[in-house]
C-alpha cells in the first residue's frame, strides 16, 4: 500500500563486531563489541575521529557489509533474513553521493531505482520525484529535464538524498551530507532533518563532523572511538561522558560543550536548548540579575 509504514522499525544492534580482511596481514577490527538501540522514529547523530568505524557501521546496517560477529535486529528480525528488500527499508545515501549521479535528466536520477525495483505506474513515480524533491528542497518543476551535471554540488547532491527518499525509506541514513557544502544546502538538510522529525516520525542516522546546525532536531548522540562505543546519550548525557576528556571533547558540538561547561561552573543554563539566541538571552539575563543584585 502507498506510504505504508510499519509501526515499530524499532533497531538493536547486539555485540557488533567487524573485521575487514581476516586472517590476512590486511586485517583491520573496524567495530568492537557495539551494543545500542535506535527506537523508530529516532533522529540519532553519530561522531567520531575519521578511520574510528562510522561508515563501516552504516554498511552493516543496510546490509552492505555482513557483521563478522553479533546482530542488527530491524523490528525484532535479524536484518540478515530480509535479504535485497533490506536496502529498500534502509536508504543509505553515500559519502559524496554527487559522484554516483549518473541519468541523463534529474527526473530520471531520481526515480533510477523506484523504476528499477517497482512496477509502479508513471503517475505514482511522478508523485514519489516530486514528493522526494519537496522534502530535500528541489524544485523539480525547473530542474526535472536539466543534465545532473549542469546542477550545483549541492543541487547534485540534494538530487542524490532525493533519489534515496523517493523509495520511501523506513530509515534514512546520511554519512556526512554537510562536507563541502554551502549554507544554503546544509539549511535544506536542517529542514530535511526536522521534516523527517515532526511530519514523518522516520528514524535517520546521520554521521557528521558539523552536527551544530541539527543539533536541536538530534535526540540521540552516539560516539565511536577507534571502533568501540565511546559513548551513547542526549546531546547533554554525550557531554556528560566525555566532555571533560581533553581529546574527545574535540569531537562534540560547540554549543553543547559551552552548555555544558557553563553548567560545570555553576551558571544555570537550560542544557537542552541549543539555540545561540536562545544562550545569549539566558547569559544577558543573568548578568542584568547579578548587577542588580550587587
Ligand atoms: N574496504 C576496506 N578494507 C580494509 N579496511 C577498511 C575498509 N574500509 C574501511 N577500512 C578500515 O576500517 C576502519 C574504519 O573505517 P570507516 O568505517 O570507513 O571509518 P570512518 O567512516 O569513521 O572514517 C579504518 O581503519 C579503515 O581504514
Ligand atoms: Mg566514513
């Protein structure tokens, strides 16, 4: 049925572990021992240094790569039993997937795989293309018959995000859409994100160095450290764990950090609004109650 959406993709990742290239002088444990839950509807933020087993992650849970140990159950069944239909519930949008943009026209980028692996009628995939667009930002009206390679790199890479959401996803997962982007686009995906959150209750999993600008949409963060579960909390739980730890702070979001470090000091501000306006005005109106008070 159109849209239909099953009512828990709740996922649980249980004692993952992933080694590239066993047994060889080529072997690498790229995860370690990962247990966590991703309840649907979920916008959760993954950080981590580079090499420490983020990409990795997000292949296993689209089926990409099979775990070496442990399981990805995806509404209480092993993820190993859903076969292709796998990647069809789990949109997995690549780093720079600009680089995949391969059509001749951007209608026919993005409805590749829906004609690929549906027999939907035309009138359903126009829907879906337009639908799919709405949602990252497109106006597909002027770009549907324009060459991929005439688009913008964030054009191109909002066609990309598109073609994924076009097969109606249960989970969305982004690996590290932002980089090399302008403001402009990284607006489109806050919206994206938040639209997800309100509208669809979809869950996405989203890697990014620069996870300031959806950090009020995030509910959950988790970090890796070389391959193992560093920490798994709220933005402020996140901070909590790791934020007095001189190295692993670095991986955090500003604002969460000075939220945090704020509070370390004794200066009471709220630690779940991570809006600067929102911080600044708190800041003033405690310095106008102190000078009043002094
Ligand atoms: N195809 C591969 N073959 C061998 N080692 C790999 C391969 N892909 C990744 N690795 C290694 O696995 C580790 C984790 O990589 P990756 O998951 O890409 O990390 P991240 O996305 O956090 O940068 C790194 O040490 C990386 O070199
Ligand atoms: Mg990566």
């Amino acid at each position: 049925m159109e849209g239909k959406r099953q009512p828990d993709m709740e996922i649980v990742i249980e004692d993952l572990d992933y080694v590239y290239n066993p047994g060889t002088p080529l072997e690498v444990q790229a995860l370690r021992n990962i247990s966590f839950d991703i309840p649907s509807g979920t916008i959760l933020g993954i950080l981590g240094a580079a090499a420490s087993g983020k990409t990795t992650l997000l292949k296993i849970l689209n089926g990409l790569l099979t775990p070496t140990a442990g399981r990805v159950l995806m509404a209480g069944r092993d993820i190993r039993t859903f076969k292709a239909g796998l990647r069809r519930k789990v949109g997995l949008v690549f780093q720079q997937p600009e680089r995949q943009v391969f059509e001749k026209t951007v209608f026919r980028d993005i409805s590749f795989v829906l004609k690929l692996f549906s027999d939907l009628p035309d009138a359903i995939i126009q829907e879906r293309v337009r639908q799919a667009s709405d949602l990252v930002g497109l106006d597909i009206e002027t770009l549907a018959e324009r060459s991929p390679w005439t688009l913008s790199k964030g054009e191109m890479r909002l066609t990309a995000i598109a073609g994924v959401l076009a097969n109606q996803p249960e989970v969305l997962i982004l690996d590290e859409p932002t980089v090399g982007l302008g403001p402009e686009s990284v607006t489109k995906l806050v919206t994206l994100i938040r639209r997800m959150k309100t509208h669809k209750r979809q869950t996405v999993i989203l890697v990014s160095h620069n996870m300031d600008p959806f950090l009020s949409d995030v509910d959950k963060i988790l970090v890796l450290h070389q391959g193992c579960l560093a920490a798994h909390g709220t933005p402020a739980e996140v901070c909590n764990i790791i934020g007095n730890d001189p190295n692993m702070r670095l991986l955090l979001p500003e604002i969460a950090l000075l939220i945090h470090d704020l509070q370390k000091q004794g200066i009471p501000v709220p630690a779940d609004n991570y809006s600067i306006p929102v911080l600044a005005r708190t800041l003033v109106a405690l310095m106008n109650r102190e000078n009043r008070n002094t």
